[in-house]
C-alpha cells in the first residue's frame, strides 16, 4: 500500500483580530498583537495557514485574591496588590505578551470600587507596561457596564480588549468598544449554540467581526476541562467548515479557573497523594492550557510564572515544525 | 471499512438454501452487515467471502494487549475527536526504569510507583506500565531489572534491549506475561521469528511516515499483528502532526498498516516540559506514553487530564449521591442540596468551600444530569428531593431544618415544602460563583 498523506482543506477562515494600538494608530502600546487567521485546526501545519501564533497574557489584579495565590507569592512577594509594578514584573521577568487587569474589587460585594477608580488601575497599568491590554470583569450586569463604560472612556484609542460581554448584558459595553476604539470579549458557559447566538446579536448590532474574540469559558483540569475541551474543538471544526459566526479567536483563562480550586493551593501534608504543591500549582495550569491550545486557543491568560515560560516555549516548539512542514 | 448488505450479498453464493436458519441470501447479508449474524452460520460461504469479510470486520486500529492476566488494553479507537463518539482506552503511563540506576534504587521505584494511586471521582488512578531499559553492561542487570517487576508488581512490560541474547532471556522469564518489544533499529528478520515464537507485542520505531508504513506493512504480511508504533519526531509540533496523520489515515483512508496504537518516549529538560508534552501528546492520541522520570504531582496531574479526555461525552460522570461534609459542618450547619453531576457537584462543593463556612452538601441522585436537565427530566423536583432526603435519613444526622436549593430550580420550592414537613427550602443563587456572596446575606439556619 502506498502512502499518501490524508491532507483536508478547510473553506472557512478563522478572524484576524488585533489588540492594542501605537501612537499613529492613536494609542500609546510599543506594538499590537494579532490573533487568528488559521485555515486549519490547532498545529496542523501540514494543511493550512497558521499566520499568527496563539499568545500568552499574565493577569493584575484591583484587588489580589490573596487566600489562593500561596503558590505565587514567591514570584511576586509584595507587588500582587500592585497592578502597575506586578504588570512590570510579568511583562519585564516572566515575557507575558498581554496583561489583563482583573477588576474584581468593583463588585459591588467585593469591595465595591468605583468606575473612577477602576479608571485609575487601568491608566497605572497603560503607564507601567506598553504590551496591549486585557481589561476584564465580573457578572454584576449593573456595576461592570458603569465600570466599563468608564474605563473604555479613559482607555480611548488604546484598542484594549474588554473582557467580556454575556448574552443578557452586552449592548452598553459593546457601544461603549465601539465609541473608544477597542475589542470584545464575548463569554458565553461552554455552549456552541449559545456561543453562535451572541456573536450573531453582536454583529447584528453592527459590531466589527474583527474585532470579537470569543470566550467558550474555561473549566480546568478536572473541573470541567472534558466539556471546553470539546466546545472549543466543535466550535473550531464549525467555523473552519464555513461558519463565519463561529470563525472567531478564542480566548480561554486557564489561571483564573485553575487558582480558583483546592489541587492550586492545597498542601501536600493535607494531600499527600497528590504531591508537592510548589509544582501542583504550575503543573495544573500547564496541562489546562497546552491541552486547550491543541484545540484552538488563541490567547490565554495565565497566572503561574512557570506555567507561562512552559507554555510560551510550547507554541514556539510548535511552531518552529510548522517551518519545517 | 464496513461492508453494506448489498456488498456482502455479491459475495454469498445467492443459493437460498436457508441452512444459515435465514430464508434468503440476502436476509442473511443484511443481517451480517448489522453484525447480528456470523459468516461461518453459512456453511457454503467460499474462501473469497471468508477472506473479504474477515478483513473488513479487522477494527481500523487494533486492540493491543500489553500484560498477562491484568493486561492494560490500548487501541481500537474510531473517532478523531471525542465529542463524535469518545474514545475507548486510555492513555497507559509507563515508568521509565533504566538498568543502570541499580538494583536498590529500582526496587524503591518499583515499589513506589506500585503502591501509588489516587482517588477521583470515584475512580482509582494509577499508572499503568513498566519500561525497562538495558542501558548498563551486564546481560544481568537486566534479568535482575526483569525479575524485580514481576516480583513485586502485575503490571505490564516492555522491554527495550539491544543485546539480542539478554532479550530472548528477558523475554522468557516473562512468557506468560505477554510483554511489549521495543525495537530501536528496523525490524528484521530475528525480530519476527522472536515475535512469533512468544506472541509478544513489537513496538517498530521509525522516523518517517513512508518507512513506518513500508515496516508495518513488512510486519503484517509476516502475520505480525499485535503491533504498536513508535514514530521518532524532532520536536512535539511535529509529533503532533504525526499522530493526526497516522490516525486519519487508519480511520478515514482505512491505511492499514497505520491501524495500530500510539506510543512515544518522552524526553525534556525540566518535569515542566516533560508534563507539558505528555499533556499534549495525551490529547493527541498516543496509546502509551513513557515518562523517564516522575513525582507524584506529575503523575496526578496527568492522570487526571487522562480521565478528562477518556470521559465518554455521552454518560456525564457521577458521584455518589449522599452527604459530603463541606469543611467540619456540626448538626447547626447549614444544608445545600444540589444534584450528582459531578462537575456540578465539584463546583458547588468549590464554591461553599471558598465562602469559608461549613456546610452539609446533599447531593441527591439525579443520574448524574446537572441541575436544569435534571429537573426537566423529573429527576430533580419536590418529590424526588424530598424522598431522598428522607431515604438518607437527613433529619437524623443535622439539627438546621433549612434547606438551600439550586435558583434554576426556585419552582420546585413549594412542592419541597410540602413533601418535607417541618423544613423551610431556601432559594440559592442561580450559579454557584455567588454562593459566597449568598450565604454573607441570608440566613441560611
């Protein structure tokens, strides 16, 4: 029998999307970063185009959820409730090629901030960093839409990416993207319909398709990784096969679902079988994030140095067989 | 590739006759084709027909056993993603165990990794596998290495040993144990009179497609069939690559000699890497993966992703339906009641925990279905929840006669009532993330 390599052609394209604008482009960032544009699925170089390599962004936080970052402490010592110096410190030490800013403390049961002062944390972070930013939320409809309203004001012409809208509360923050200049995140719970539905209402209102990328929602290793795992890989598969309402970059948030759960922060005296902490903790990010690239991920938002140095060395491995072809 | 029922009719003698206990030919084919019948019902069928139908009823990738009486299974998978259907046997893990680490340093591994498992979901997780390799100078070292594995473990072997005397001896010690063969070099002509001899697995190594397919085709027209392939790749990109192309090509273009499990050794500078390659090539669908070192951390993490991606899509995992203490709940606790999905289980378990109180967490039996599935099915009303509530004598083992339930389901509340006379049902949040928040501002006993 002779051998013949199995090559399938897609007639979709996934969307190229760009984050972050330089000065011509009315911004202030060194330089932007693009997403997407594949012809093919995740690392099958042998059959289509990859022209931009999924990229690695570290989070900041508004307000550090000290109880579970043990793991962390070591990398980041006393900058965690300081998202300008901590942003330095992820871009500068540990190559994070984004960096979110995670506004949790203006929920309203959180520590209530104000918009102003979510404002204030954004322009620290655009002072400190000129990598694009990801400025992401929570689910309070009433408080996140005041708040983002806010800061996409403050962040005009940046091209940031807001992190995220949901199918019952996205037209304030989509029209505020749309008046300042940035792109969206839109979140639905691991849903291929339901994601379909809301880039479809967001288009509807006219919203640039180059400019959403889409968050099936990540669950971790463990917790739910089975279901993103296969969402992402359908979601992927549609939008190749010609589903332009499907054909966007994803995003998935592998530190903040894997620093939510006890194997990220339990010890190894409570749990002796599930071994050292210090290499758990990075360890469970790695395998939530090269598992979920496999199946189309484009940007990541991690939190564990190790995990970020791993995962870029990864893609970059990845990628060099693609040259080779 | 399955055969149709009008393709197998052209291939029985069109008699009638009726001694297969079917009235016609083509009943008969039609019952083959749904694989409700056996070819060798028909006592004229002719060599072509047994020669046709046997090849075609040969699974596009073949079930290898590596093992004697707990042999681990790897294989005979069909679908490229595991939402199209799922995927069948899970990844085995092989220990790495190198000759020249000496004998008391292998007895330690050996008996580390033996007695080493880990409860999820109510599955025990284990590694699956030994690999030893001869990579010290005495033909003894790697009898000894042998004899240690099945002196003080039942699990699987494979060898990978370039001294061909050292090989048969090993071999023999282990000859009812049906270990695996790795072979470094090309396959040659000692390799296949040893595989016949023993009935032994050969793992074939290559570094190309086309040579692979030329050496497993070798192997199966010299009636070798339990075989497992090693394709050697520069870097895990390509590796990737590989295994996307050797399974499309058994699946879709029926390749045969590619119709056989995955496996690769994997190497790395740090566990980090090695974890991050392992995960991938996990996914990616090698059948055996060999780890040359490990930690606990490592084997859990992995062992974990393995039960991840080998969950059938279809059959939601459950857990056990019963009372888990959330923290040191006493008999004041509050109670939640949730159902026995368990992702639905874990998240609110998660989430209670992160809310910093203790808690009695119900987790009635609902067939494993999430909340609002569940309860569209009927499986999780007033009824059903009260009735297990009753079954497992909740009021015995808690004082607080209030009880929180999911806020999707807030319309089963006064039915709950009324099946459980003398509890008040509490409505919870919607999504478990606001349970810390919720149980700030209710009072919940």
């Amino acid at each position: 029998m002779t051998f013949e390599i199995p090559r399938e052609t897609n007639t979709g394209k996934v969307v190229e999307v760009t984050i972050g604008a330089t000065a011509e482009q009315g911004g202030s960032r060194s330089h932007t970063v693009t997403i997407g544009g594949a012809t093919a699925l995740s690392f099958h170089f042998f059959e289509g185009e990859h022209p931009h390599r999924p990229v690695v962004a570290m989070e900041v936080f508004d307000k550090a959820p000290e109880k579970h970052l043990e793991a962390l402490k070591e990398y980041f010592g006393g900058v965690l409730d300081k998202p300008g110096e901590m942003a330095r410190k992820c871009v500068e030490e540990y190559g994070a090629e984004l960096i979110s800013v995670r506004l949790e403390g203006t929920h309203p049961e959180k520590g209530n901030k104000s918009a102003e002062e979510a404002a204030e944390t954004v322009k620290e972070v655009l002072e400190s960093v000129k990598v694009p930013l990801i400025i992401t939320g929570h689910s309070h409809f009433e408080k996140i839409n005041e708040v983002m309203k806010k800061v996409c004001e403050a962040a005009e012409g940046e091209n940031c990416l807001i992190n995220y809208v949901e199918t019952d509360n996205y037209k304030t923050i989509a029209a505020a993207c749309i008046a300042y200049g940035h792109t969206l995140v839109a979140q639905t719970p691991i849903d291929v319909n339901l994601a379909k539905q809301l880039n479809i209402l967001l288009t509807d209102m006219d919203f640039p398709a180059e400019r959403i990328v889409m968050d099936p929602l990540t669950g971790t290793l463990g917790y739910g990784l089975e279901y993103t795992y296969s969402i992402m890989e359908r979601i992927r598969n549609d939008g190749l096969a010609g589903d332009k309402m499907l054909a966007f970059p994803m995003l998935v948030t592998p530190g903040y679902e894997s620093f939510k759960i006890k194997e990220t922060w339990a010890s190894e005296k409570d749990y002796p079988q599930w071994g050292g902490l210090k290499e758990r903790a990075a360890y469970w990010e790695i395998a939530t994030a090269t598992s979920l690239l496999l199946t189309g991920a484009e940007l990541l938002i991690m939190y564990h140095p190790r995990a970020v140095e791993v995962v870029k060395k990864m893609i970059a491995e990845t990628f060099e067989s693609g040259k080779r072809g | 590739m399955a055969l149709s029922g009008l393709d197998i009719f052209k291939l029985l003698p069109k008699t009638n006759c009726g001694d297969c206990g079917v009235p016609t030919c083509m009943a008969f084919a039609m019952k083959l084709a749904q694989k409700k019948a056996e070819l060798s019902d028909c006592p004229h069928a002719s060599e072509e027909a047994k020669a046709a139908l046997g090849a075609a009823s040969e699974p596009p990738i073949r079930l290898v056993k590596i093992g004697g009486a707990n042999a681990l299974e790897v294989g005979n998978e069909t679908v490229l993603f595991r939402h199209e259907k799922t995927f069948y046997h899970q990844t085995g893990i092989a220990v790495e165990l190198r000759t020249s680490e000496g004998k008391e340093k292998l007895v330690s591994k050996i008996k580390e990794v033996e007695g080493y498992a880990v409860e999820r979901v109510g599955e025990e997780l284990t590694a699956d596998l030994f690999f030893i390799s001869h990579d010290s100078k005495e033909k003894a070292d790697f009898l000894t290495a042998i004899r240690l594995v099945k002196e003080n473990s039942a699990k699987g072997v494979i060898l990978d040993c370039g001294d061909e005397e050292a090989l048969k001896e090993g071999i023999e010690i282990l000859k009812d144990e049906r270990p695996a063969v790795f072979l470094r070099k090309e396959m040659g002509e000692d390799d296949i009179d040893l595989a016949k001899a023993y009935d032994i697995n050969l793992i074939l190594t290559d570094s190309s497609l086309e040579e692979m397919a030329a050496q497993a085709g070798k192997a199966r027209e010299a009636g070798l069939n339990n075989l497992i392939l090693n394709l050697e790749a520069s870097n895990v990109g390509q590796h990737l690559q590989n295994n996307v192309i050797l399974r499309r090509s058994a699946l879709k273009k029926n390749f045969k000699p590619f119709g056989y499990p995955l496996i690769s050794c994997i190497r790395a500078n740090s566990r980090f890497d090695l974890l991050a390659r392992a995960s991938m090539l996990i996914c990616k669908y090698d059948s055996v993966i060999v780890l040359p070192e490990y930690d606990r951390a490592l084997l859990y993490t992995l062992f974990t992703l393995r039960q991840n991606i080998y969950t059938d899509p279809q059959k939601p995992i459950q857990v056990d339906p019963k009372v888990y203490p959330i923290g040191e709940p006493g008999p004041e606790s509050p109670v939640f009641v949730t159902t026995n999905f368990s992702l639905t289980y874990f998240i609110v378990s998660g989430e209670i925990e992160n809310s910093g109180i203790s808690a009695h967490l119900v987790v009635a039996d609902a067939e494993g279905q999430s909340v609002l599935t569940a309860w569209a099915a009927g499986k999780f009303v007033g009824e059903t929840v009260a009735k297990f509530v009753k079954d497992i004598k909740l009021e015995d083992q808690v004082k607080t006669r209030k009880i929180v339930i999911p806020g999707f389901v807030a319309q089963i509340s006064g039915d709950l009532e009324e099946s459980l006379p003398g509890w008040e049902v509490i409505v919870g949040p919607q999504e478990a993330s606001d349970i810390p928040s919720f149980v700030k501002s209710v009072k919940l006993t």
